[in-house]
C-alpha cells in the first residue's frame, strides 16, 4: 500500500491537475510515480524540467534509458528497475541480456560502459570520482558535456529512485524478476 496518496486528475486540485494532465500527455499514462510526486507541484514540476531539458542534451535516448536503469539498479529501486527495463526492451529494442548487462555497467560499446561505469561509481561514492577512472573514461572518449550529463541524469533517477523508496507507490509496471545482478568491478576500467 502507498506510504503517499497517488493522485488523480480527479483527486489532485489546481496546478496538481495540470501537472498530471501535461505527464499524462507527454507518456500517454501517469505513472504512480508521477501520481504520488504531485502531492507537492514544486517537486514534480522540478522533476518534469529535469527531465525535459536533458532530453535534448548530449546523450541519445538509449544511452539515457540506460543511465535511469543503471541508477536504479544501484539504488535498489524496483519500482525504476521495472519500469527501465519495459521502457529499455518495448520501446527501445534493448534485448533482455543488454538490459541485465546494463545493469551491471556493462555494454559491449566501450563508450556506452565508460559512461555507465561513470555513473555507477558516481552512485557508489556519491558522487566522488577516481582520477584515473575520470581519465579511463576520457580515453573511452567521455566528453566534458557528457560529464556534467551524467551527473544530472544521476540526480534525476536519484531522485525518483529515493521518492519511490520513501512513497512506495503501487507497482504499476511488470516487476523485474529480482534486483540480484552480478555487479560490475571497477565502475570505470578492469
């Protein structure tokens, strides 16, 4: 059961309607998430922002999907775990072993592991970073801007994966069969 309401469009008043409205527009669906969020519009709304802006950034709306499967896994989100990895394989065409792969920071590209290795070990030690997995990263060819990106897109799972563990909204997504993965070594380079 909810530990917060999950609001309606029906239930939700003023700004809380229209957030709901614009989510339900922009996915087709409110997620619970989404629905438990809008008990504050501050938050939601910031989390809406978030999330548009960095989808016209640097990084393609795979490698995206993968970073929000990956910081959930590294959160132990199953809510997130779940809803990344229908995401991952209905919409983006991402095979059942690349969706466990990515969620042990692995990818058989070695930019697309360097930056999820990246953000494992942001994850990790919050959000400290070895030099020299900065510089394995930099060899993979990590970009300045693909940085400041993998930051923000581990603040913006963080922050669902965090809400979800406080709201324990209803899982509104097929669940993942476990959150038992085997874990990648060094986030950035073996």
């Amino acid at each position: 059961m909810p530990r917060i309401p999950q609001l309606t469009p029906d239930t939700a008043g003023g700004e809380q309607r229209e957030l709901l409205e614009a989510t339900r527009r922009q996915l087709g669906r409110v997620p619970n998430l989404y629905a438990a969020l809008a008990n504050s519009p501050a938050a939601l709304r910031g989390y809406l922002a978030l999330r548009e802006s960095l989808g016209g950034g640097a990084l393609d709306e795979r490698l995206r999907e993968q970073l929000a499967l990956l910081v959930a896994q590294e959160n132990g989100c199953l809510y997130c775990v779940s809803a990344h990895t229908l995401r991952g394989g209905r919409l983006l065409g991402m095979t059942d072993d690349e969706l466990l792969a990515t969620r042990s920071a692995e990818d058989a590209d070695p930019h697309t592991r360097a930056v999820l290795r990246t953000a494992a070990e942001l994850v990790r030690n919050r959000g400290h970073l070895a030099e020299e997995s900065l510089a394995k990263a930099r060899a993979a060819g990590v970009t300045d801007t693909e940085f400041a990106e993998i930051v923000s897109h581990v603040a913006l799972n963080t922050l669902s994966n965090y809400f979800n563990h406080l709201a324990e909204p209803d899982l509104d997504f097929p669940p993942v069969d476990s959150l038992d993965v085997p874990t990648a070594g060094p986030a950035v380079g073996r």
